[in-house]
C-alpha cells in the first residue's frame, strides 16, 4: 500500500476557449480520458470566448504514474457541440496531451488549438493547465494483495503493525536496512532471476514486424526502487538472451522482513522496446512470507512461468488467444540468509515446452556481472548485482573415434538436428594462451602437431557422463526396420554424432537389445552450467531405418531429459587413487514419437544414464580435441624428424637433392591435407550456419503462419457468430413484421367496430334528446293551456269585480235612499259575495303555487336529465377518437344550447306574463282603504318576491345575470322603496 504523500492528483484545468462560433442553439462540453476514466465539463454557452473554468482530476500513485509515463499513456480531450433541442452530440476537435510534461509545481496556462477541428474557417483552441497535487485525503484501509494480510495480533507483526517500514539504502556497507539498525543485524539476499520467455509475439499485432534492423527488446524491473534490465535481444519469436540475476543485501531481521514484504507492491516485469512497455506481469512479494518458511535453514521462493498482459491501449486491438499460446516469462524470486547459500538446492523453473532453467545464484555480493557485449543502460548506483549465466564449453576426451566416420553415412545430419545453435554451441572461455609444441616420431617420415591447451576455472568439476541405449520393442509399423539410434549432445566436447553399430531388424511384438550402445564423456564443466544446460537442453535420440539399397530414413525421435538425473539418489564409490566420488543413475523407457506427422508411439527405448562427479579438476591444462577445434583458427608448426636407419640406401637417395626434394613433396602433401581439412571444416561451418539460419527463418515463418491461422480462426468464428446473430435478428424482425401487420389488422378492425359503435351512439343520443325535446314542448303546451284557463277564469273574476263594483256603486247610491235594514241585508250579501271571492281566489292562489312547484320541479328535473346526460355522454366519447369526440361535443353543446335559449326565452315570457297578471290581480285585489291592510298586502308581495327568487336560483338553472332574475330583484326594490314611506 502506497503511503499518504505517494498518492498523487493529475489535475487539468480547462479555464476559457476562444474563435469558436455563435450558436444559440448549441452548448459545448469538454469531455478528458486517462487510463479508461472519463471526465466531462458543465455545459457552457457555445460563444466566441465560452467560459469553462472547470478542474478534472484523476487520482494515482507514483508508481503507477511511472509506468504510464513509460508507457507515454496520453490524456485525451474531446471537444463536443450538444443540441439543446434533440441532446445530439457533435464532434468539434480533440486536444491530446503529454503525461510526461505534467510537473508538481504549476505552470501557467498555455493555449492548445484543437485537432481535426469542425470549424475550418476558423481556429479555436482553448485555454488548459496541468499540475501534480499530493492527494492529502485518507486513503481507505484496503489490501491490494490477492492474498489476505496477517490477522492483527499475530506473532509476525506483532510488535510492528503501527510501523511503516522503509529500505533505507546505506551505499558505505553496500546492503538495504530495514528496521531498527540496533536489532535488525541479520543479513538477507533478494533476488530475481529471468531465466527464459516463450510467444512474445502474441503481445504486438500481426501487422507489425517482429524484428526490425536495429530494434532491441529487453525485460526491466524494478527492485527496492533499483532499475533493472536485462540483456537486449532482437528475435521476439526466438528470444535469445541469457538468463540473469539481481541481488540486493538487506541487513534486517526475520519478523521486520516479512512485515515489510507484506505491505510492498507487486513485483512489475516489463517486456520493453525502448520507452515503450508491450506487456507487464505483477508477481505479488508478499507471497514469499504467506507460509513458515524459516528463512535460517531454507530459502523461500516464488518461481514459475507467469503470463504478460499487454498495456490498455494495445489490449483491445489484440486478438484473444488460448492459454497455450499466452506470452509467458519464467521468473524466480529467492530470499534467503546470506550464510546459508551454499547449502540451498538450485531451485528449477520449467517452462511451458517442459524444460527448465536453473536459477543462478551470484558468487557474492562483492562481485559484480561481467560486462555484456551489448550496449549497457545507465543503472541506479544502488547494490544490485547481476550474475550473467552462461554455459561454458569444456574440454572432452573422445572416447570413440570411429563416430566421425559414421556419421559421414547419413547425409541429411545436419538437417535433423533440432537443438539451437544458441543452446548448443559454448563460447569460449575468455583470452588464453595457446602453445604449439613439435614433436619428432621415431618412426621415418612421421609427423605430430600437438593439440592447443585452454586453461579451466578453479571451480571446474571432472564429469563422467555415460550413455547406455539397452533396448527397443513395441514397434508399431508395417514393416521390419533395420534399426540403428543417432544421437548428439555438443556440451559433451563433440559434435559428431554417436551411433550404434551394426543396424539390427526389429519386428513387431519382439524386443531387441542394441548392440555397441554404450558410450561415456569425460569432460569439465562448472556445477551450475551442467545443472543449467541438463534443465534447458534435452539429449534427443533418432531411430533410422537403414536401407541398403536407398537412402536412411528417419522413423521417430525420443527426447532424453536429463534433469530427471539431477534429481535421482548420489551415491559413493572410490576411485583409482582410493578418493571417494559422487555417481548418479537413472534409468526409464520412453516413447519413440514419429517424426513426422501426429504423435504417434513409433516404438519403446530403454535406457540407462550414469554421471559421476570426480571432483575439482586437477591438471588446469586439457588437450582439446580435434572435433572441438572447428572454426578456431590454430597456427601449427611442422617438425620433421630425420630418418633414422640402419640399412644403408642408394647413395641417389642420399643427396642434398632427393632429401630436398621428398621434403618438398611431403611438405606439399601435409599442406594439401590441411587445406583440405580447412575446407571441410568451413563447408560445414558454413553449411551448419546455414541450415542454422533457414530453421530459424522457418520458425519465425511457423509463428507468423500460426498466428494469422489463429487470428482467421478467430475471425471466422465471430464472423459465423455475426451469420448467425444476423439469421436470428431477421427471423425476429421477419416475426416482429407479421405481428405488426396483426396488429394493424386488429387495430383496423377495432376502430371500425368503434366508429360503428360511436355512430350508433350518436344516432341513439339524437333520438333521446328529440324525444326529451318532444316531451317538453307537450309539458310546455300543457302549460300553455293551464294558463290560458287561468287567464279565462282571471277575466271571468274580473268581469264579476266590474258587477260587483257596479253593484257596489248602485248600493252606495241606494245607501243614500234606502232604510238601514235594507243596507244591512245587502251588506250580508255583499260580504257572503266578498267570502265567495276570497274562496276563489284563495283557490286560484293555491293553484298558482303548485304551478309554480310544479314548474320548479319540472326545471329541476330537466337540470338533472341534462346533467346526468352530459355525463354519460361525456364517458361513451371519452372512449372514441380524439378528433370525433371534439366534434361531436361541439355538435352536442351548440344543440343544447340552442334548445335552452329557447326553453329559456319561452319561459321568460310565461313569467313576464305571469308577473304582469300576478301584478294587476294584486293592484285590483288589495284596493282597500284600510292602511293595515296595504302593509300587509306589501309584505306578502315582498316576501312572495324574495321566495320565487330564491326558488329559482335553487334551481341551478338560473344565475344573478338572467333577465328573469333581474326583474325580480328590480320588483323586490320597487316594492321596498314603496313600502319604506308607509
């Protein structure tokens, strides 16, 4: 877990544009993009100067901003014009900027013109700043490892758990301290080995050339804030390079060790061409402490052949690939005690073809890595040491002479030997001083060329390798093979092959001992090359069939490793000068697979492998043989020694001239020898240099085949699933058509039936409210006539009053004439008439009344049947078509409307009438001389006036602004103002 002051803010802020154009209908938003993130600015007005004035930032650590500056990760800002209208966005121009340029303190403000900008005409650019801020808010407490922290109260970090532990460099001692000085004095080695990589050419596209003139590839890493890369290589498909290690001292204790380890990154490898990263792998240090390794008798170690993932940017353009074809990297992490390294076993790694590398251990921390050839990097000057591993080419002693011979029978040798020229052939050993020395034989006529010496390390072990091919059987082909195996391991000192001799027949269902299979190798060689080239270099035995009459075929290879014999029971035995030596045997059958085509079992070996270690090299000088020799260049002197005899020759025989002469001729002869010896020994270098550069052409051809078939396998198979999801989206666009072509059927049919239903509707309504209006206008009739009768019989009272008055005037008249007696029966006659009259009109009133409730009850009830209507008009054609519904209730309404005005206007006249009338019949009625009876008669008219007004406006038929309304509150005024001077 970074701490607090690693964590970083990369901040941009975009503060005002310029030259944009005038849009009223268009905002601008700027939209940033780092690492897979997207930030956007507020939408701001699209105007010539638009204010942004907005800050976008991303939080990392520095590490990880290491590795984007490496990996020149960009940020990029998109510049976007959205419609207010439609919220459609369009591409203005884009702004890319540089991470590397980003620095802590800040800088001001440059202007940056957008790319490919939509705006020809004009130029805009805006006005941006970017600056590195320590992120002061409290990262949460999480663990970024895949495997869980300690649990807190553990023994291992019990007493540090509230320590931050860091690796304090002390360049004086040369090692890393960690922890308190006083109690943390054990000392400790950390080191990372990359020993091998296998289908680096899976991490770039299929376009791209994998090993271009002059471009080096290189794995870097960084160990304790210590850069490390390792040696440059050009070839991604074959990657040649020698594995190496980096070692750090770390003088700590055991529980500050593991504390620190568990709260440290991963481990990132980069596999880098140039400042450019292609792909990285994380290898966790805390797994090192995950189990109780007592780091005081063993060492703890994490190794394996872990998979690169390519960066961000390239991993989308890059095709998935199986997990047999992933780039891998074979690393190896060891942490052990310094005292303790001689006693540690050479932990193996095995890569995913089988074989392994060793992990090579440096000699010291005080030794420091031999220069390589190539150019070196600069390195941070911190203890890191690095131990090249390189096979070392000893001397051998051949034990069988007549393989060279043999070997010339197969003509097709060197095109069936598969092991690398890199892994194969051992450099030299550094400068060393070769001596010639000329040696007279007794015999006449003899020369002798003494053998060049090369010195051998100190270290040097004397190794004693045997091979014992015993057996073949469960031969499985069709007809009986005159079997001979071939095979031929140059770490040996030879590149001869060695073959068994004669070829004996095998057939099927019989197992066949070998003759002349035994053959053993002395040679020397340092512990740690033999481990490492046993681990990376298997011995491949060919089975040939041998044809007299046509040439040798190849039936099948078997693949020997002999690490297995590495790995089997040391045991003693004594040699000649009674010391006692380490010997290690192994013994298995193997299957022999074809050679060419599937991997079919051919047949079954049997062998048995021996290797004795016999010690320290004793003699530090070692003939090398003529077979090791090849391509050396080796100025030899010839001595020829005097004929020595007896017998006494022709004195021709004895001249200056003839010895002269045969000198020369002997001369000439052991020059042509030798020439023609160079000459082989170039036509095979040459030919072996060849065949050398056409496999690995061949290979690199294979790879690229592989990959393209692999990326057309993979096209075809999204193709076939586009073909298919393509089939699947027609048939269901195909179905999708004929359920709308349903639907609209349907839906055809449904406004049919509604349009039908709604004219049925309509007609069913006209004829209700004709019916309703018939109705009414026979009540109205009825009406009509009950007023008209009340009109005849309000003549008739009238008629009768003008004989009553008359009579009343005669009467009046008579009073003055007549005697009292008389006047008082006519007066009883009159009153009986007056009681008449009252009873009539008692009557009529009453009748007037239930005309008038009749009347109420009958503008009520047609109130209601409207209301109630309109209601149930309103729902059937809320039902309907928008359009319809809006008609008809236009229709509906002007109707009712037209029928209410006249209702109205017809029942404006009835009351007019009928106050008129009420009016006379009151002014004749109520002529009394008596003032009590004026008041009286004034109130009832009054309060008559306020109840038929208050009756209508009950009604709901009725407002204040209708003319019938009107004329009663302007009779209700009149009739107080008269009342109010009485």
């Amino acid at each position: 877990m970074a701490s607090k002051s690693d964590q970083l803010l990369v901040v941009v802020s975009i503060l005002e544009g310029r030259q944009f154009p005038k849009s009223q209908r268009h905002t601008l938003v700027v939209q940033a993009k780092f690492d897979g993130e997207q930030l956007a600015t507020d939408p701001v007005e699209h105007k010539e100067q638009p204010q942004f004035c907005t800050e976008l930032a991303w939080e990392l650590d520095r590490r990880t901003l290491h590795q984007h500056r490496l990996q020149r990760t960009p940020i990029k800002l998109q510049c976007y014009a959205v419609d207010s209208n439609t919220s459609a966005k369009e591409n203005v121009g884009y702004i890319v900027l540089d991470l590397r340029s980003v620095q802590e303190v800040k800088q001001p403000p440059k202007w940056y013109p957008l790319l490919s900008s939509k705006y020809t005409k004009q130029k805009p650019a805006l006005l941006l700043s970017m600056v590195l801020e320590n992120d002061t808010k409290q990262p949460p407490d999480q663990f970024k490892a895949k495997k869980a922290p300690p649990r807190p109260g553990s023994p291992v970090l019990a007493s540090l758990e509230s320590v931050k532990l860091e690796a304090v460099l002390n360049e004086d001692e040369g090692y890393h301290q960690i922890g308190p000085a006083d109690l943390c004095k054990d000392m400790f080695i950390l080191s990372v080995t990359v020993a091998f990589a296998t289908n680096l050419e899976q991490l770039i596209s299929s376009s791209a050339k994998l090993a271009s003139e002059g471009s080096e590839f290189f794995f870097f890493y960084s160990l304790l804030d210590n850069d490390v890369t390792s040696e440059p290589f050009q070839n991604l498909i074959c990657p040649n390079f020698e594995p190496e290690r980096a070692s750090v001292r770390i003088r700590s204790n055991d529980k500050p060790l593991r504390a620190f380890l568990s709260q440290q990154h991963n481990l990132q490898i980069h596999l880098c061409c140039g400042n450019q990263s292609l792909g990285r792998t994380d290898i966790p240090l805390a797994a090192l402490v995950k189990n109780s390794v007592d780091l005081a008798k063993e060492a703890a170690t994490i190794e394996g052949a872990f998979v690169l993932q390519p960066p961000n940017r390239t991993k989308q353009s890059l095709q998935a690939v199986p997990v047999d074809l992933q780039p891998t990297v074979g690393v190896a992490i060891i942490l052990r005690r310094e005292d303790v390294s001689a006693e540690l076993p050479e932990p193996p790694i095995e890569n995913r073809e089988g074989l392994k590398s060793p992990v090579k251990k440096s000699p010291g921390v005080d030794i420091r890595p031999e220069p390589a050839p190539a150019k070196t990097r600069p390195r941070s000057p911190s203890p890191t040491h690095r131990s090249p591993v390189r096979p070392l080419a000893s001397p051998s002693l051949p034990d069988r002479q007549h393989s060279e011979s043999e070997a010339e029978s197969l003509p097709e040798d060197a095109e069936h030997v598969e092991p690398k020229k890199s892994e194969l052939l051992a450099p030299a050993l550094g400068a060393t001083d070769v001596a010639l020395e000329n040696e007279a034989d007794i015999q006449a006529s003899s020369i002798t060329v003494s053998a060049p010496k090369i010195a051998i390390p100190a270290s040097a072990h004397h190794y004693c390798f045997s091979m014992d091919l015993r057996s073949i059987r469960h031969l499985n082909v069709g007809f009986p093979v005159n079997c001979m195996l071939r095979y031929a391991y140059q770490f040996f000192g030879s590149a001869a092959p060695i073959m068994t001799n004669p070829a004996v027949e095998i057939k099927k269902n019989t197992e066949v001992f070998l003759p002349q299979s035994y053959c053993a190798f002395d040679f020397a060689a340092l512990p740690n090359q033999l481990q490492d080239t046993f681990l990376r270099i298997p011995l491949v035995v060919e089975m040939w069939h041998r044809d007299p009459s046509s040439k040798d075929i190849l039936l099948g290879t078997s693949s020997i490793q002999l690490s297995h014999l590495l790995t089997s029971e040391k045991t003693r035995f004594l040699g000649q000068s009674d010391q006692q030596y380490w010997r290690q045997t192994y013994s298995e059958r193997l299957p022999v697979i074809k050679a060419q085509g599937s991997n079919e079992k051919v047949a079954e070996l049997s062998y048995v492998a021996v290797l004795e270690d016999m010690g320290l090299v004793k003699a530090q000088d070692i003939l090398i043989s003529e077979s090791s020799l090849s391509g050396n260049q080796v100025h030899q002197k010839m001595a020829v020694a005097p004929h020595s005899g007896v017998e006494v020759a022709a004195k021709s025989r004895e001249t200056l001239e003839y010895k002269a002469a045969l000198e020369l001729e002997m001369w000439k002869e052991m020059q042509e020898d030798l020439f023609d010896n160079q000459l082989k020994q170039k036509e095979l270098s040459h030919m072996q240099a060849l065949a050398e550069e056409w496999r690995k052409r061949d290979r690199e051809r294979e790879a690229l085949v592989k990959k393209k078939e692999m990326e057309y396998n993979l096209l075809e198979e999204q193709l076939q699933k586009t073909l298919a999801e393509l089939e699947k989206r027609e048939k269901t666009l195909t179905h999708a058509e004929m359920e709308t072509q349903r639907l609209q059927r349907e839906t055809r049919a449904e406004h049919e039936f509604s349009m039908r239903e709604l004219q049925d509707t309509s007609r069913r309504l006209r004829e209700d409210c004709a019916h309703q209006v018939e109705l009414e206008r026979l009540k109205v009739r009825q009406l009509e006539e009950d007023l008209a009768r009340q009109q005849q019989q309000l003549t008739e009272a009238e008629k009768k009053y003008k004989l009553l008055e008359k009579d009343f005037q005669q009467y009046r008249d008579q009073q003055n004439t007549r005697p009292e007696i008389r006047l008082q029966s006519e007066i009883n006659m009159l009153r009986l008439e007056k009681a008449e009259l009252e009873r009539k009109l008692e009557s009529t009133t009453k009748s007037k009344l239930h005309y008038k409730q009749q009347w109420g009850r009958a503008l009520k009830e047609l109130a209601r049947f409207k209301q109630r209507e309109q209601e149930n008009a309103m729902i059937r054609l809320k039902k309907q078509q928008q359009e319809l519904e809006h008609m008809r209730l236009r229709y509906l309404a002007a109707e009712e409307k037209e029928a209410v005005k006249n209702e109205k206007h017809e029942l404006q006249d009835i009351r007019n009438e009928l106050n008129r009338l009420k009016q006379q019949e009151e002014k004749r009625t109520w002529k009394e001389p008596a003032c009590v009876s004026l008041n009286e008669s004034a109130d009832d008219h009054l309060s008559r006036l306020l109840e038929e007004r208050d009756t209508l406006l009950r009604t709901g038929v009725y407002t204040h602004e209708d003319r019938i309304i009107a004329e009663l509150n302007r009779q209700i005024q009149e009739a107080m103002a008269s009342r109010a001077p009485n």
